[in-house]
C-alpha cells in the first residue's frame, strides 16, 4: 500500500465515522490491478479489471451499473443481464 492510498483510506475512514460520505454525488472510479473472472462469460474465457474507488475505497466486482460490468460488456461482448 502507497503512502498516500494509506492515507485516503485514513481521511475516508474518520469521515464516515463521523457521518459523511466523500461520494454522495458518485464514486471515482480507478483500475486497481488484477482481473478476475466476467460474471457473464458463460465460457470463462475473458475477464475484467478490478476497480477501487480512488475517494473512499470501495471496490467494484462487475456490479450491475459499475465499471466492471461495462469491462464485462465490452471485453466479452455482453449486452444485459438477460442473455445469461
């Protein structure tokens, strides 16, 4: 861990302890390193990317809506979740 992702987490941990939330108006969405499996492949042949929230931390495993279900989409050329 970076000295300054340590200390973002830091900032976001005492904000949400006193009741904030650094993405009431959306996440910050970067690419954290690593891949893992898209959930719409039936064929395990793709992947996507993991991504962090660079504000609060969070994460996204490909949660409909987020940017790893778009890495999904694009990469494995699925359109919604009704073709699984």
């Amino acid at each position: 861990m970076t000295k300054v992702r340590g200390l973002r987490e830091l900032v976001s941990g005492a904000v949400r302890l006193a009741g904030g939330n650094l993405c009431e108006a959306g996440h910050q969405w970067v690419p954290d390193g690593g891949a893992r499996a898209c959930p719409l492949d039936l064929t395990d042949g793709c992947s996507q990317a993991v991504y962090r929230c660079a504000r609060c931390g969070e994460y996204d495993y490909g949660e409909p809506g987020g940017p790893g279900e778009a890495d999904c989409v694009a990469t494995c050329g699925w359109f919604e979740y009704e073709n699984v």
